[in-house]
C-alpha cells in the first residue's frame, strides 16, 4: 500500500532529525549571505534613526508656538506669520531652534533642538524656502501636534534592540539594515548551516552537459537542476557525482565519496522504481540501512527511496526530471525547513481553477500552474480577490519546458467527480516561471 504524502514527509523529517549534525549554524562573511537565515538574533549596535529627523522638507516649529494668541484673532481661526531662523540639510551638524520661528529642514535633517514638529513646505506661504518670513495657514496650524512629521531616534530599532530576530531572510531589506546599522561586506553573522549535499545523478543513457547526443541518450537535466535547487534552499555546498547503470560501480564509488567526502545529505534522482536496471534501488538494498523504497500516493513523485549509508541519510527521488523538482518543493522543503531551518518552509495559498480539471482517483496530483494575479474572484467580504490559476503543459513528468514555465504548483486532492471552474485550489509558489 502507498504512503500517504503526510506519511513520507513524517518520514524524511525524522530521518534528517536523526542524522543532523550539531553544529548547525556558520559564521560568513555579509557579502557572502544573501539570501540565507540568521541562525541568531541580530541586535542594533546603534539606534535606527540614529537621532530624531525629518520626515519631511519643510520647517521645524515649536507646537506651543503654534497655540500662542494672535494679533487680530483667535488661535484657531487666524494664520501665524513665523520669520524663518536658519536652515538645516541632512548631515549638517544639529541646529538650535529658536522658540516663536521657523527652522527649515529638509528631510532627514536633525531635528533642531527646542522644536517638535515639522511642518511641510508646500503647507506654508510661500511653499518656498527663500523666504525670510511663513505663514502658516490656521488648519494646518491647528493639525500640527508635537511629533507631527518627526522621526524619533529609534522609532525603527532601539539600540541594543533586536534588528533581526533568529529565522530572518536575508533579502534585500535584511541586507540594508544590516548596512544602516553599520556592517560591512566583511562582517560576519551567524545563519544556518544547510547541508552539504552529494548530488547523484546518472544512468546509462544520462550524459553530462555538453557530450553529443547518440540515439537513446538524454542530457544530464537532473544534476543542474538539484544543484540549483539545494543551493537555493541554503545548502553549504553542492557537489555532484554522475553514475551508470553499473551496480557494483555505483556501489563503490557511492560508499567510497561518502566516506570520503562526509557529505550531510545524498540525495539521488532515477533509478528506483520497477525497471530491470534501478542501479540506485539496488545498491542501497545492498549497502544502506534503514531502507525504504516503494510509492507515495502522489503524481508526479509518486516512487520514493530513503536510507542512510554511512549513517548519512540518502533521499532517493525519481528521474523524470518533474517528479524530481516535485519531490524537492513537496517532500525535501518540509524537511529541511524543519530540521535544518535553512530554507523557507512550504507556504501554500489559496486560488480558483481557471479551467475544469479531473482529478485522480486514490493520489494527489501535483500539476504545474500560472497564477493569474490580475484575473481572478473578489472575496465575499470584499477584502481582495482570490486568484485564478490555469495549468501549465500536461500531467506527465517528463514535461519539464511547462514546468520551467510555471510560477506554482497546484495541489488536486484525490477525487473521482471533475472539479469544475472556479474550484478552490491550494497552490504553492516555486521559483521560476514567465515575467510578462
Ligand atoms: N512499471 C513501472 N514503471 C514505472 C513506474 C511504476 O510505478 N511502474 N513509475 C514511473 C514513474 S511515476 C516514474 S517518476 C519513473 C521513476 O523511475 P526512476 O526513478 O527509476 O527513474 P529512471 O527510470 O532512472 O528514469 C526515469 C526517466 O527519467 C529520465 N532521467 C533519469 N535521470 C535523468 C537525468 N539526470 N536527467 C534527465 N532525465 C533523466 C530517464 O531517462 C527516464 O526517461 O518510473 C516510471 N516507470
Ligand atoms: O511519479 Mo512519476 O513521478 O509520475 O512521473
């Protein structure tokens, strides 16, 4: 009987928990960490803004300035004419503010000390700076509070604070904090160490990039594609190591690099369904304990291997080059995310079928799709739109063109009716597809 997907995920979870290594977490250099997660929490060695600014062009004021009584009318009808006392641009040293004026500051600029507020130039007469005296409208007067347009030192983070906390991507806006609070390309921080991974890919009619095709030859898809994959999911390195149908070659040379190399994780592609030449099934049947080789009730990925080999586990995924990069978003992702932390976990959203779709009997379909982010239906309380996927080439595995075209993979519970237009799918966003 087949695994349920929970089922083999379970087990691939607790298989890498068991072999992972405790030394999970590396020291690299910022420049070199794009991308990867913190392993601790990041703390501010210096307050984001450093000191109070302005958020805007304009003219810093003192807020009691503004409530004064006026000549000719009440404070809360009457404009007040302010005369302007110097100018502050972003860098210049702090300047004082002199109570019953206006300073002007651009933005960014410290905001001198004894004001409170800044008031936006285009909201004074006139909107311009070379002016020795502003008039401030009496509406704009009334609205300005202390703090109006005013950035408080460590409105963003506090010093001492924590920046980024542990499980943080270091993306483009990770990577400029860490830059505005000082770290430099050859600072280091602490993120999680993804494994070393041996890739092993191969078969006899699988030949390395570049070699000429002969007849029932194929190119090697599957290696660049897991190498791809694994370093973008954090792995520390990628290595690769191509085999033939030889089983006693592949048995040799498989225990010789692990033993060797003592990579964290093998993770193997074809060669381990029903076929009279499953090189991989065969030697881990000889070589590896913990073995588990049978079906998953999923297409494509359906035919699935683990073990370990030197106490190194070995996740075995099948060939066609689909099933493979399927197996690595709906079974390795989980695990790793899980037990290694260095990859984004899986995060499914809703959308609607764009087309009616026949779902399989007994397994889960794991189709290729583009998401439609303009198409789509509103949301009952009105909140946005649900959005529409339509599939990418058909259900078979060898269909790797569509696949590379796709932005998700859509999730099809087992099922006998056809689920009609407008059907509420799970969908999971991958890396890939078309930029219109
Ligand atoms: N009698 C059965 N046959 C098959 C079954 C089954 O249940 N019973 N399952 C099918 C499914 S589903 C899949 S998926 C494949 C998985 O087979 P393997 O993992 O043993 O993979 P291979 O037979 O070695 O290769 C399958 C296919 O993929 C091509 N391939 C393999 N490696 C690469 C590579 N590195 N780059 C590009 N292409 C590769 C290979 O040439 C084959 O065409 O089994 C079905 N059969
Ligand atoms: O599961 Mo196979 O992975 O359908 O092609």
């Amino acid at each position: 009987m087949a695994r349920s997907m929970e089922q083999h995920r379970s087990a691939l979870r607790e298989l890498l928990a068991r072999t992972r290594p405790d030394d999970a977490a590396a020291l690299l250099r910022l420049d070199a960490a794009a991308g990867r997660i913190l392993a601790g929490d990041l703390l501010a060695p210096l307050a984001l803004p450093p000191e109070t600014n302005s958020q805007m062009d304009g003219f810093a004021v003192c807020t009691a300035d503004l409530r004064a009584p006026r000549v000719g009318g009440d404070a809360a009808a009457a404009p007040l004419e302010l005369p302007v006392v110097g100018i502050s641009a972003a860098g210049s040293p702090p300047a004082r503010h002199e109570c019953g004026a206006a300073t002007a500051v651009m933005t960014g600029a410290v905001l001198p000390e004894g004001a409170d507020a800044v008031i936006p130039v285009e909201r004074v007469h006139p909107p311009r700076f070379d002016t020795p005296v502003i008039t401030v409208p009496a509406e704009t007067a009334a609205a300005t509070a202390p703090g109006t347009f005013v950035r408080e030192a460590g409105s963003d983070v506090a010093r001492g604070a924590v920046a980024l906390p542990a499980g943080t991507v270091l993306g483009p806006a990770a990577l400029g904090v860490c830059a505005a609070l000082g770290l430099t390309g050859a600072d280091t921080v602490l993120v999680r160490r993804g494994p070393r991974v041996l890739v092993v890919s191969g078969g006899d009619e699988v030949l390395p990039a570049g070699a000429p095709l002969r007849p029932g030859t194929v190119h090697d898809a599957n290696g660049p594609l897991l190498r791809s994959w694994f370093e973008s999911a954090g792995a520390e390195s990628v290595t690769h190591l191509r085999v033939d149908d030889d089983v006693d070659a592949f048995t040799a040379r498989l225990r010789c690099t692990v033993g060797e190399d003592h990579p964290d994780l093998v993770v193997t592609s074809g060669g381990i369904s029903a076929g009279a030449f499953e090189v991989v099934r065969q030697a881990l049947e000889r070589i590896a304990a913990d073995v588990w080789f049978g079906h998953v009730a999923v297409q494509p990925g359906g035919p699935q291997g683990c073990g370990t080999v030197l106490g190194v586990p070995v996740l075995c995924l099948p060939g066609n080059p689909v099933s493979t990069w399927v197996s690595c978003e709906s079974f390795v992702r989980p695990a790793l995310a899980a037990v290694w932390g260095c990859c984004a976990p899986p995060r499914w959203v809703e959308a609607r079928l764009g087309e009616t779709m026949t779902p399989l009997d007994g397994r889960t379909q794991l189709r290729r799709g583009i998401l439609d982010t303009v198409g789509g239906s509103d949301l009952p309380d009105g909140t946005g739109r649900v959005p529409r996927v339509s599939l990418v080439g058909g259900a078979s595995s060898h269909l790797l063109t569509a696949a590379a075209r796709a932005d998700v993979l859509v999730r099809i519970p087992p099922g006998t009716d056809p689920l009609p237009v407008g059907t509420a799918v799970a969908v999971l966003p991958v890396a890939g597809g078309v930029v219109a």
